[in-house]
C-alpha cells in the first residue's frame, strides 16, 4: 500500500485556489501519483488547512472568504494554543475547569481545498478521519456528509459521487468541543490524520480484513485470514484474491488464490487459512510482526488478470490464556501485566497526534519497565497502536468513559444510545489486528454498573464485540467494588477492579473462578497494590494510575479530591509515573524496584519545607500523589539541619554516604517495603548510595550540589528526523553549574530561535501549575529542565536551535532534516 506525504502541496498554491475559485497549475504529486496508480493510493491530507477558531456563518459555502483564516498543518490542536490577545492558553474562566486543566474548547472550522485530475473520474475515493474532538460536521463541495459526535473514533464518509474531477474541490469541518463534556483535558480540533484513499470501485475493504491465530505453539500456527471487498460498480465481478504471507524478515512463506463473484453494491468475503512451522512468536520481549497481503484482481473482457487493489495487514503470531488458578499466560508462558494508565494527550503538544510522539510516549514507558498499557478512556491513536506492535508493549483498548448515564452534563452519554454500535464497530474493526492488543474494555467506572440495567447494556455491549472479534477477552473497570457489581462482572471474562487490592481474597474465597486485573490503582498503593499481584495467582496484572502524566484532572496527584476551582493555576495531573516531558518522577524509580528486573538503587531528598502548598480538606481515601521528595542536594540556608532521605532499593542492603563518610547500611526487603530512611545534617557536597548483595556494590547512585547555573545543556532525542513535514525531535533543555552539574533550583527564562527546515512546534516544562504558553519560543525551567519539540519542514537540510538566557552561555545543537 502506497503512502503519500501531501506537505509538498504548496500554500502558494492553495492561496491561489481560493482567490481565483480554480487552479491553472500544475497537478499536485500526490494527485498525480494517484491517477497513474494501478491500485490503491493512500494520501495524508495533513497539510495546507484553513483554521478559524470560533463560529462562522456558511463556513461549509464553497462561496465563503477563507483568505484570511490561519493556515495550519495537521494534527492541529487549538485548546494547546494562546488564547486571542494573550500569551497563555490558561483560562481560568475555561468552561471545563480543572478538569480541562484550565484550556479552553468552543467551536472551530477548518476547510481545505483541493484539485482532483480529471482522470481519476470513475475511481472511487474516500476521507477518512482518525480522529476529531469532537461533534464533527463535514461537507464536501457544500454537501453535509455527516455528523460524528465522539471524540476519539475514526470515521469516514464516501466522497466519490460529490467530488468535482479536473476542478477544485472543498471540504469543510466545523468542530464542537462545547460545554462541560470531559473529565480530563481533550483538546480540541482535526487532532489524528485526515487521509484520500482513490480506489477502483472493486476493492478491498481493509475494515473487513481480519488476521486471527486460532492455533498456537512453538512448532506450528494457524493462521487465518478473512479478506472483505466491495463492488461499488455497476456491473458483476469475476475476482481473484490472492494472499501473500511473509515472514518477520520479509521473506514470503505462503500464499493462497480463491476465485469469487461479486455482484454491484454488494460486499464479499473470503477466508484462506494458512499452517506456518515453527512461527516467531510475538511477545514484549520479541514483538516479531507477520505480514499478510492481500491482492485483488479481476478477469477483463479478453480473460486476462487485471491488477485492483492491494491491502498489507501486520499481525503477530501469539497466544493469550487467563485463568484463575494460571493467571495470564502469554504463548503458554506465565506473565504478570506490569501496567500503567494513559490519557491520549502528548503534553506540551496537547492532544495533537504525531506519529513520533504516539511512539516516544511507547518508547519512555517500555524503558521504564512496563510491559502494558490501558488506554483511558478511549481508543487511541493508530500510530499509537502500531508503537505498540512494533516495541512490544501490550494494551487494554477502552471503548467509553460512560454509557447512558453522565459523568458531566454534555459528555458522550447525549449519544450513547443512538452511536454507540457505530462506535464500537469503529475501535474493534479498526484495531482487532494489532497484537498489541490483548484485551477489550467496555467502559470505565460506569455509573448504572451496579443497576440491572447496567448488568442487560454490559451484555449487550461484550455479545456484540464477541461477534466482531471473538478472538480476545473482555473487560470493563469497576471502582467501588462488592459483590453488588456481581451481574455486571458476570458477562467480563477479565474482571477490571479499581482501587480494590483489599478485596482480591475474600473476592476470590466468594467466586473462585473470577480473574481479576488491577485496571487502576494508587501510586501511594504501589507496594500493597503489586503484593496483590505478586501473591494471588488470579491476579494477574497492576495498572497504575496513571503511567503517564497528563493535562487535567488538574492536581489530584497533589492537592487531590475534592476538585475544587480554586485549584487554579495547576495544570497537570501530577500523578503520573514518567511527568508531562517524558522524565522519570520517583515513583516510577520505586516501581523499577517492586518489579525487580534488575538491582537498582535511587536517591531522594524531602524538601524541609513542601513543595506545595497543602489541601487541608483532602479526602483520606484520594492517594494519586507520591511521597514529596525530589532528587536534589542543593538546600541552601539547611546548613547543620536535619533533612529526611529516602533511597529505593532492590538490593539486599543500601549504605548512604555523604562527602565520603558512611551514614549507615540498612537492609532493604519486604518488610521496610524496599525503602530505607536516614536523616541527615545537611552540608553541600556528595550524597551517594550504594547497594549491596552479599557485601559486593551492584548498583550505585548519587546527588550532588551544584554551583550557580552557567551553562545551557542541549540533548536531542533523535538528531536525524525525516523532512516529511511530520517528525519531531524532542530537544531536553538542562542549566548546569560550571563543571556540568544539573542546577535542580534553577528556574531561568530561555529564550529559544531556530533556523533550517523545521519549526518549534511546542515548549513545555514539568511545571504541575505553569501558566506559560506552549507555543511561543521561551519557557522558565523548572527544577532547571525544560523541553522544546522542532518539527521538521517538507524539506532536507540543517536545523539549528540555539537556546540563550541572561547571564548564561548561549547553546546550539543541530538536527539534520534527511
């Protein structure tokens, strides 16, 4: 299947369209590549969008003036931009309040123009949403094709009969993010891809493609593959459908040929099955990808093969088993799901969906020890997915936040009853090949969960996903769990319990064969929670809440529940185990040592005084915030004080030493629960731990105190990105002292300018209640970090960002557009 960048669609040229109503220029490559095709084209229709942010008469009209409305490349965001006449997208008048993180929606437009050659005038063509928040309208040339009210489904409407071939064509997308609808920042916008799929009227239907693996070992697999095709033509079919599989290294291993007719309007389907030997089995630890390929041909007038359309379909070969008394076996194996929750939003970027960052939040989750991920509370993003695949990271696909019944007064509940088959049908059919994902989910923490009628939707919702999928198992997340949730988690296969570890015994005593898995738990619960798993064999994994940070939901890792207004400015969550710029906060160090895949030790101050103020009406039951400790020995003014040190070990014993002289060796196990306590006069220099097994050093860590900050230390993620208008290079921005230490007080304002190719799409810090914009090229560090995100141009060349700040060395580093 052939990808196509549209970035090279020049603005010169779409500026043109609109003005002049018709181009005299040359065809597009992409178009132009697209009617010399023999099969299938796929073209992103990322670039060039008209943007106006509020509502608009006739913004569908082809007659309508768009020339002075913004023109912005997707994915686009406009809750993550600066407010009108302000340096901030922070609002604390925002609709959604702290459970928006203070952002604002509202209503949006975006329309884009385009020519379509005159000889692609009996192909067939499609547009394709990934995803919109949310309550899209689209029109092609002033025609409504649809409303599409959920947020976080793709969907696509059949343009082919409203498209103008050899003239300009307009679609228009008018976006309502309105009202109080979510409990966690959304953002706002064409947030996923927008794709052209050009077609024959005979063609594959890659919805209708499903790949299973009904038989599995390590000596032989079954593989079948069920192919789908449409004739949207007006005469029959005489088709052939071959089937290519190919190995993990690309290396064709089987094939099959099945001759059908398919009659005008109507669909087809054909089923080939497939024994493979010896099959590369996909796992986190080898997440090895098959590749099957389906072609489709038909016979011409004369009886020769005439080439359609050809669709490739990744899957992975693997066998997922639960049980009560095995727990989740993968491929026969005996795992635990070592879990953490995510929201869909990508931080400083908000929840703009760039394939890079859908894969770096992968790729910083799976370095941190996690081996599954829960998607909350929606489905995400296909690059997302395809992260997954490919990195090994399995995944819990979360359908709903609610049913009919709200959670906030505009939610998704205004249209559950009539869209949630359509949604449903979306996730399962879009996402049922990724071997990432092991589990379906349902709905979390619905309300009617415990009413009869509850009980009736549950069985309904998990009978219609079985018939689309019935491949995988079914879950829902439940919070205040007790046996009158019983109904409800009788049509589960895997029981989702939320902050429930103390009711996994006597559960099990009541309902033996019930499987359980932890779908969130707090982080102040870490040790209780993974105890539970590590313990009860029918428990068979831990989902932290929340993996990583996220916006809104503003402060619960903190200042907790009950939310209140007067939360303001906070922004973030501040629960999660990696923070909002990907870094590693000191639960997710605690984590590396309840799991114990290696012997690691790691170091931490509480500060003398809070970090923040305290919320002296929190409710003893909200636990999302951690221990208050940072990684820092810089306490000026502590000199000769007491200041309390905890240090996380899975290591027999840990020993603390400062400026050289030991403080004392203390066992570390089970019964302190992996951490040791020390207090310790403070004085500048060396604070260093060391952990032990049988008396030898296997893992060691320090904090240092360090001088004023100097100097600006730049780090790329990756210096080479691809000039396709898409690819991000994160750029980690540091202030150290003279000999390179991190300055963990610094809070200097930086100033950011770029040259080359590429832009600074975003800025951020790990600062819970900043208000800066995520937009504008300069940020404040926080405990002396910050983060800038270039986006590459359509272009290859030398990209270079050059950071200064007053009374500090300017820096520079260079990241190469290829």
């Amino acid at each position: 299947m052939k990808t196509i960048s549209f970035f090279t669609f020049s603005i010169s040229a779409l500026l043109l369209l609109a003005v002049s109503g018709c181009w005299r220029g040359e065809i597009s490559p992409e178009f132009r590549v697209a009617s010399t095709a023999k099969g299938r084209t796929e073209i992103l229709l990322d670039a060039g969008w008209r943007f106006h942010r509020g509502d608009t008469a006739n913004g569908e009209s082809v007659d309508t003036k768009d020339i002075s409305w913004r023109v912005v490349d997707l994915p686009h965001d406009w809750s993550i931009e600066d407010l009108p006449g302000k340096e901030s997208a922070i609002d604390s008048e925002a609709i959604g309040g702290i459970d928006a993180g203070y952002l604002v929606g509202g209503t949006g437009w975006y329309r884009k123009v385009f020519f379509l050659p005159l000889n692609l005038k009996k192909k067939h063509i499609e547009i394709r949403f990934d995803g919109v928040y949310m309550n899209s309208d689209v029109w092609i040339n002033g025609q409504h094709l649809g409303n599409h009210p959920y947020g976080y489904t793709t969907f696509k409407y059949d343009i082919t009969s409203y498209l103008r071939p050899g003239r300009k064509n307009l679609i228009a997308v008018k976006v309502r993010n309105e009202g109080h609808n979510s409990r966690w920042y959304s953002g706002s916008g064409i947030y996923r891809h927008v794709w052209l799929t050009v077609t024959s009227p005979v063609h594959l239907d890659p919805w209708n493609v499903s790949v299973t693996t009904p038989v599995v070992d390590s000596a032989k697999a079954i593989v079948k593959v069920t192919s789908g095709f449409k004739n949207e033509s007006t005469i029959e079919a005489s088709s052939i459908i071959i089937t290519y599989i190919s190995d993990p290294q690309g290396r064709l291993i089987s094939q099959s040929e099945s001759r059908f007719k398919i009659e005008p309007g109507k669909d087809a389907l054909s089923t080939s099955d497939f024994n493979i030997s010896l099959p590369a089995l996909w796992s986190p630890e080898k997440p090895l990808l098959y590749t099957a390929a389906n072609e489709l041909y038909v016979d011409d007038r004369e009886g020769r093969r005439v080439f359609l359309d050809r669709v490739e379909t990744h899957f992975g070969i693997r066998e997922i088993k639960v049980s009560s008394t095995l727990g989740f076996t993968l491929n026969g194996k005996q795992m635990v799901l070592k879990g953490g929750c995510m929201h869909h939003d990508n931080g400083p970027l908000g929840s703009a969906a760039f394939d890079r960052a859908e894969e770096r939040r992968v790729e910083l989750m799976k370095s941190s020890g996690f081996n599954a991920i829960r998607c909350a509370h929606n489905p995400p993003s296909q690059a997302f997915l395809d992260a997954c695949d490919k990195l090994g990271m399995m995944v819990i696909d979360e359908a709903f936040d609610m049913w009919s019944e709200p959670k906030n007064p505009e939610d998704y509940h205004l249209y559950f009853n009539d869209w949630w088959k359509r949604d449903i049908e979306s996730m399962v059919l879009r996402d049922r090949n990724h071997p990432s994902v092991i589990f379906w989910s349902i709905g979390n923490e619905i309300p009617e969960k415990e009413k009869p009628e509850g009980a009736i939707m549950a069985k309904e919702i998990a009978d219609f996903v079985r018939s689309l999928d019935p491949s995988r198992l079914i879950t829902s997340a439940v919070n205040n769990v007790n046996p009158s949730k019983d109904s409800y988690f009788g049509v589960l296969d895997v029981c989702g319990y939320n902050y429930a570890y103390n009711s996994y015994v006597s559960d099990h005593i009541r309902v033996p064969d019930r499987v359980i898995v932890a779908t969130e738990s707090f982080p102040l619960d870490a040790f209780d929670s993974w105890m539970g798993v590590i313990d009860n064999r029918w428990v068979i994994g831990d989902f932290v809440w929340t993996g990583f940070d996220y916006l809104g939901e503003a402060s619960i890792g903190w200042l907790g529940y009950p939310h209140e207004g007067s939360f303001f400015p906070w922004t973030h969550a501040f629960c999660g185990d990696i923070d909002i710029c990907g870094l590693k906060r000191p639960q997710s160090y605690y984590r590396d040592v309840l799991w114990n895949d290696t012997k690691t030790v790691s170091l931490f101050v509480q500060p003398p005084v809070p970090s923040f103020p305290l919320n002296p009406k929190k409710e003893k039951w909200s636990r999302w915030e951690w221990h208050d400790v940072v990684a820092s020995w810089n306490w000026e003014g502590y000199e000769g004080k007491s200041i309390k040190v905890e240090a996380y070990s899975s290591c027999q014993s840990a020993e603390l030493f400062l400026n050289g002289r030991s403080l004392g060796r203390k066992a570390t196990n089970r019964q302190n629960k992996w951490i040791a306590l020390w207090d310790v006069k403070y004085a500048p220099g060396v604070l260093e731990i060391k952990g032990y097994e049988k008396n030898k050093v296997v893992s060691s860590s320090i904090l240092q105190t360090a001088g004023a900050a100097l100097k600006i230390r730049l780090n790329a993620d990756r210096s080479e990105i691809k000039a396709d208008g898409q690819d991000l290079s994160y750029i980690s921005v540091e202030l150290t002292d003279k000999d390179g230490n991190l300055n963990p007080v610094a809070g200097n304002l930086i100033n950011f300018s770029i040259e080359g190719p590429g832009s600074i799409v975003s800025v951020g810090s790990s600062d819970p209640a900043g208000t800066e914009s995520f937009k504008r090229p300069y940020r404040k560090v926080y405990h002396g970090k910050c983060l800038v995100i270039v986006r590459s141009g359509n272009r290859s060349g030398v990209i270079k960002l050059k950071a200064v700040s007053e009374g500090i060395d300017s820096n520079e580093i260079i990241i190469r557009s290829i």
